[in-house]
C-alpha cells in the first residue's frame, strides 16, 4: 500500500461519504464550522456558510471526539453519576455505587488525554487485583514493586 497523501483538516464537519458507483468510497464532502458558547454557556457548532469542500480519497479515517458515558450501561448497572454526568467513583479508587464494577478514564473522569486513561485502566485492573486477591504485583501510584517470591507465591 502507497500512501500519497494524508489531508489533516480541523473544524470541518462531515456532510456525506461520496461513492464511486461500485460500493466504495471516493471522496467527502465537509463544511467548515466555528465552536460558540450561547447564552447558557454551552458549545454550539456552527456550519459556515458557502464553505463546503470535496476531498478525494480511496480510505477515511475519522478521530471522533467524547460525547459521554454510555447511558445504556449506566441505566442498565444503576450507576450513580457525578454533576457532569460521569460514572461516579468513591475517592482515590474505581470503585462504583454497584460492588464489583469498576470505572476508569474518560467515563469517570470525562475526556481527556489517552494516557490519563491508559494510567487509569492500569491503577484500576491494580485495584481490582487487591480487592479479589488481596494482594498485587501490579504498579501502584509512585512507581513500580521491586518483586518478591514471598509476595507472589505467599508465605
């Protein structure tokens, strides 16, 4: 595969996949849009006028951004939530209002960087592993366990 070109666009919204008559994909067309708070504070896109833009291609990749928690699953486990609609967590661990289910990242924290939720899902499976085992070899916050035979087999 020859990659010629790679188009890195911002505030564009996506308007239509193009097709080539045969099933796939030829091209986009997009529109450019402006981010404005109205009167509550809130962020509203706005699609620009006379902006719209076709770009060929033979393959899209679309970064989509953070809508949210999904709801489905918070309905469905009855988690508590936090003011901004996150899955709340008791202080310092994953723990959720439902025992034995965990929350970490962008749904207990909101969006953010990936290795926010990178380091979240590791202190989380870490947090897991001392609740069902009560122990773990897993690296905590401030680095890594020197292992020990003891800690890993009992003593």
């Amino acid at each position: 595969m020859c990659l010629q070109s790679v188009l890195k666009e911002q505030q564009l919204a996506l308007q239509e996949f193009l097709d080539n008559g045969q099933g796939h994909v030829s091209g986009i067309r997009t529109v450019q849009v402006e981010w404005k708070k109205d009167a509550t504070g809130r962020w509203n896109m706005k699609e620009l006028p006379d902006t719209s833009k076709v770009f060929k291609a033979d393959l899209v990749l679309l970064a989509m951004g953070f809508l949210g928690p999904e709801k489905y699953l918070i309905d469905e486990l009855s988690l508590e939530q936090d003011p901004r609609c996150n899955i709340r967590t008791t202080a310092n661990s994953y723990h959720t209002s439902v025992p034995r289910v965990y929350a970490a990242g962008d749904c207990r924290r909101g969006q953010s960087l990936v290795v926010h939720a990178i380091n979240e899902g590791r202190q989380a499976a870490r947090q897991i592993d001392l609740d069902l085992a009560g122990k773990s070899l897993l690296a905590g916050p401030g680095g890594i366990i020197p292992f020990s035979y003891e800690l890993a087999v009992g003593s």
